[in-house]
C-alpha cells in the first residue's frame, strides 16, 4: 500500500488526500518513509498491506483510484445510482472487466459514503408462494395497478403494469385516469402483441388481485378469447403477486419520490423512459446481473436453460 500511495504522491497529488483514499495511516506512511531512508525494507503485501489495485482480464493493474473513478461513473448514471455495491461489482467486471470481488467494492463503496443506510420497518414479500415451477418467459406474468398523482390537476391517475415472472421484463403498462376493465384488456393486448404471441398463447397464466377492473367480465372475456388462464390471489395477500409489487415499490422509490408532475402527459413521459431504462440498462441480480431484455434474449442459450423459479 505504502508503495501505492508514494506513486501517486510523487506525481504531484495530495498527501492527505492519496492517504484517505488508500486507508493508509499517516503514521504509518512516513514510518515507511524512515525506514527506506534508514536502509531497512518496509512492510509489503505479505506482512499484512492490503493490495491498492485490481487486475483486469488481461493481467494489468487497475489502481483503487482509477476503479474509485469507474464506482462514480456508475453512480452518476441515472440507473446505476439505484445499485447496491452487489451490482456495481457486475458492473465493474461485466463494463470495466475488472476481477474483482464484493468485499472490495464494498470497501471502496464504504470509504467513498456510496452505500445506503438499509430502512427498517418495510415489509417485503416473499417470492415463493405458490407452487408453480417457471422454467421460460411467457409462462406465469404478473398484472398490478398502481396510483399516481397528478400534482398539478390534482387528479389520480392509475398505472396499470404487466411483468414477466421469469425474465422479470415490464411488457405493457397503461397510464389513465379511469381505473376499468377496458384499461386491463389494453394492457394484456399489448403484452401479447410486445411478445409477439398474440393468438398463439400456450400455457400462459396471468396472475391479478382481485381489483374491479380484474374481476370484470369483460376482463374474464378477453383472458378466454386469447386461451389465457387467469389466476387470482387470495384477498390481502400482496405476496402471491410479489414481483410486480416489487417493481411497483422500485418505481416509487427510484421515478416517483419527490417528483410533482403537472399534467398527465409529463407522467407518461417520465414512467415512459424509467420502462425502458427498466427493460434495457437496469441490472437484475436474480437474472445473473443481466438487464430484463438481455436475460429474455438469451432464450436458447445453456444458461436460461438450467434456471428454474419455484413461485
């Protein structure tokens, strides 16, 4: 480590600063420093430092500082901001193929004050809670409503979303401002369409709560028109539909938290742009750390293959 820092230190940057990022004391340092002066040899990786850099894949040294740099980039991008150290380390191997493990981004993360505190006192729903093994996508989706206000109508709005149990993609959502049936029929023509099995379902169930516009015949109609069963849970159990509740929870936290929104069609724009960002940039860890539509890509590869969900 005392090697690192003297590198970084004789090319001109800041003694305070090279020993913070490092977590070198300064005591320790210019000990170093009277030692060498002195003729003896200082202390090395062996004796306990702690290496101040990471190899790439191709064998080279990446210093703490410059991977310190690559944790800010990806917490600066408007998705990356949302990850745990768990997923920056996907990132930094996947982008920046680096060999690096958990415990070191967490450290870097931890010095750097990038790790969020954990709240206390929120429930989170248990993802196995029925017995349904879903081995491919198309296979078991999830349909929830949520509601939106419209700070500068002073109008709820009702976002209605659908979710692919397996590859965790949002296929279809409908923003309104009336909560019926014939929003939940738009939402599940256009799932079937975005997936391209629009009349030719096999298998496919379509798992709500036992909302109004759920419970609809006219809802019921459509489900037996496209051959779709429809699944719905228990009354006050929210864990039965627990990944669209999760992503529901994510796009409050992550889109909706201090945002006002003056009309309807700014609301669509926003919760537009976080879908995509959702399907195409944001990491999963359930997913091996791929995006929604990587995952969904990888259809015919070994990978998707050997994963089985029990829900």
């Amino acid at each position: 480590m005392y090697s690192y820092a003297s590198e970084w230190i004789s090319i001109g940057a800041p003694i305070k600063s090279v020993l913070r990022i490092l977590g070198l004391k300064k005591s320790t340092y210019y000990r170093q420093q009277l030692l060498i002066k002195s003729g003896n040899r200082p202390l090395n990786q062996s004796e306990g430092n702690i290496p101040g850099y990471s190899l790439n894949v191709c064998g080279e040294k990446i210093f703490d500082l410059e991977i310190q740099k690559y944790i800010m980039k990806i917490k600066k991008d408007e998705v990356g901001q949302f990850y745990g150290y768990k997923k920056v380390r996907a990132v930094l191997k996947n982008k920046y193929k680096l060999k690096i493990n958990k415990k070191k981004v967490y450290r870097l993360m931890k010095r750097m004050n990038l790790l969020e505190v954990k709240r206390k006192g929120i429930k989170r729903y248990s993802k196995v809670c029925k017995n349904h093994v879903i081995t491919d996508s198309n296979q078991l989706w999830e349909m929830d409503m949520k509601y939106v206000y419209i700070a500068g109508t002073r109008e709820i709005a009702y976002l209605t979303s659908i979710i692919d149990v397996f590859d965790r993609s949002i296929l279809a959502y409908d923003l309104s401002l009336s909560p019926n049936a014939e929003q939940a029929k738009i939402v599940v023509i256009k799932a079937l369409y975005n997936r391209e099995i629009k009349g030719k379902t096999s298998e496919l169930i379509i798992r709500t709560d036992n909302g109004s516009q759920f419970i609809a015949s006219k809802f019921e109609k459509l489900c037996i028109k496209e051959k779709v069963t429809h699944e719905r849970i228990p009354v006050h159990s929210p864990n039965y539909n627990a990944h669209i509740e999760s992503y529901h929870r994510y796009l409050q936290e992550e889109c909706f938290a201090g945002r006002l929104f003056k009309d309807l069609e700014e609301a669509t724009n926003t919760i537009e742009k976080y879908v995509s960002n959702y399907n195409f940039k944001r990491i999963h860890s359930s997913i091996d750390y791929r995006t929604p539509n990587e995952f969904y890509n990888l259809t015919n590869s070994n990978f998707k293959n050997k994963l089985v969900i029990s829900i």
